[in-house]
C-alpha cells in the first residue's frame, strides 16, 4: 500500500546546516537546550510526544485519568489538535505515532478483538492499514514522501519490522531477536528501532538503506536501550536505563557516540523525535507526581554536553527457541 501525498518543501535555515555537519564530525562540543515543556490540555493528561515534523508539528499520545489513549498534533504555533480517535477503537485505545511535513499522522489502534492495527489520519480522513497476511500491524513512523516503517506479526511467525517504500514491504528482524520494531525511517531509507533479546532486554539498531543491520547500539552502562526517530542525516534520538534505574534521554551520532539528557530533576527522560533542524521532541516523567509532560529541546554549539560511548560487543547470542508473542511497543 502506498499513501498518496503531497510533498512538502521546507527550506532549511544554514545555521541549522551548519549544525547538523559539525555534530556529525565531532559531538564533543555540543549539547542540548530546553526550548519549552509543553502538556495536552486537561487535568491529570499523561503527555507522551512521538515524533516531530520539520515545520515544528509533532505528534504524539496522551492519556487521560480515565487510561484512555488518544492521538493528537501540538502544531508549531502551540495549539492542540481534538483528540485522534480511529473510528473502529472499540478499546479506548488509539495512538499517535509519526508525522510528516504534510501533517500525515500515523500510529495504531486497537480493534475489537484486541488486536493492534495501523492507521494513517490526514484531516479529516482515516485510512486502515494491516501489512498482509498479518495478525498485528503497529505503523510507528512516515517520512516525507509517505513511505512509513512499523512492526507486525505474520500469520504464525516471529514479531519483526516492517518498511513500506514505494508500496513494496520489506520485514525484516535482528538475529535471534524475540521481536523487533522499526520507529522511524529518513529520506535515503535508513531506519532505526529496537529489538528484546532473549533475556528480555531492549537493544537499539540502525538499518542501512541497503539492508545492513547495524545492533546492538546501547550506550555505555545501559541496562536496557530503545532508539525512537532519525533524521534525514541519520542524528538518532531515544533513551536508555542505567543500573540505577534512571533513565536518560540520548542523541546517537553514528558510528559510535552518544549525547545524554537529562530534563532537570527528573529519573525519567525519554527523546523520541528529531527533525532536519535538530530539534527534538519527548518527554519527561516528574518524580512528585509520576505525570508525563512533554519537552521540546534543540542541539546546539557550547560547552560539551555528556558524552558516552558505544558499549563494547558482548558475545553472539545463542539461538533459541522462538515463538509468536505479540509486544506492545514502547512511547
């Protein structure tokens, strides 16, 4: 299937070009500023942005004090979309993934028999998507000519990623990976995700355009990493848990460098998008109330931000029995 859109074009400030190139070289001298923290309105709203678009629109998923899941767009002048709702959610349960320069929305629901299925929202329009022959479908994110990257499960098979370009789907999985989930996917078809090994535990990658699977990609002391979005440079955002239960916002700069944030007094902090600009979307927990708020912060030049490097490989994974669990992915 292949969605049918307009391209957007979005002229990109040199500065930001600038940026972009010397991160890439050297990340040593860059680090993060708060640009605003932001909340879906209503009281008690869990925030929890997914994706950012290149005009500032993001996306994302909030719940209510009810636990119910709904989409929306905070555009890039500070309002709220109404609350995205799949017309077949029978399940209180829809939500927000991705979106592009177009303000094509992506993300998942849940229908009436409990399972996961993906949908497109271009206002007013709803579109279904299952990648065929599947039981879950789970569309996580949609570059700007509208090829878009998720997860499914086929019929009696292993959860594995998906990418959908130009209407032909390529699945794919990290090798002995109990599930695998691709978040993301830029201009050139690089994507990014994570996958669960066999002991359960959450590893980011990156997948070249032609085909290569770079993983794991955790960052050094990680217990536990997930890679959310990239940019058309391939700057990738997510976050990771260390052995003290934190959780810390990163920037990984291939091949082999990370940038942490940390949202000030917070345990919990999690990037989930990144744009042309650099400027990325997420998230942080606060400790008082345990409530998600949403945070925008941009790279910039300054002082050196902290710096990890990539955790060393440890030894190939055996292979072990696999079956079809259905996992829920993260936001």
């Amino acid at each position: 299937m292949k969605i049918s859109l307009r391209l957007f074009g979005c002229a990109l400030g040199f500065a930001a070009l600038a940026v972009t190139g010397a991160l890439a070289q050297s990340p040593a001298s860059f680090s993060f500023q708060l640009v605003t923290t932001f909340d879906y309105p209503g009281t008690g709203n869990q925030t929890r942005p997914q994706k950012i678009n290149d005009l500032g629109d993001i996306a994302g998923i909030f719940v209510d004090t009810s636990a119910a899941s709904r989409g929306f767009i905070r555009f890039s002048n500070g309002n709220f979309s109404p609350p995205i709702v799949d017309p077949n959610d029978t399940n209180h349960f829809t939500e927000g993934r991705g979106i592009n320069n177009s303000r094509l929305v992506c993300g998942d629901y849940l229908d009436s028999g409990g399972a996961f299925e993906g949908f497109f929202f271009s206002h007013p329009t709803f579109t279904n998507y299952v990648v065929p022959n599947s039981t879950t479908t789970i569309v996580l994110g949609v570059n700007n000519v509208g090829d878009f990257s998720g997860s499914n499960i086929p019929t009696g098979g292993i959860q594995e990623a998906f990418l959908n370009i130009g209407g032909t789907v390529t699945e794919f999985a990290v090798t002995n990976a109990t599930a695998t989930l691709a978040y993301q996917l830029n201009a050139t078809n690089q994507s990014c995700g994570y996958y669960i090994d066999s002991s359960g535990v959450t590893h980011g990658y990156w997948r070249d355009s032609d085909g290569t699977i770079h993983a794991p990609i955790d960052p050094a002391g990680s217990t536990g990493t997930i890679l959310f979005g990239n940019n058309d440079r391939n700057l990738i955002v997510g976050r990771y848990s260390d052995s003290a239960g934190a959780t810390h916002g990163i920037l990984f700069v291939p091949p082999h460098r990370f940038l942490v944030y940390d949202f000030p007094g917070a345990t919990f902090t999690s990037l989930n998008g990144i744009n042309r600009r650099n400027t990325i979307c997420g998230r942080y927990t606060d400790p008082s109330t345990g409530i998600d708020h949403g945070i925008i912060v941009q790279v910039v030049r300054g002082p050196a931000g902290v710096m990890l490097p990539l955790a060393p490989p440890s030894a190939p994974a055996q292979p072990v029995p696999q079956r079809a669990v259905e996992t829920a992915p993260a936001y």
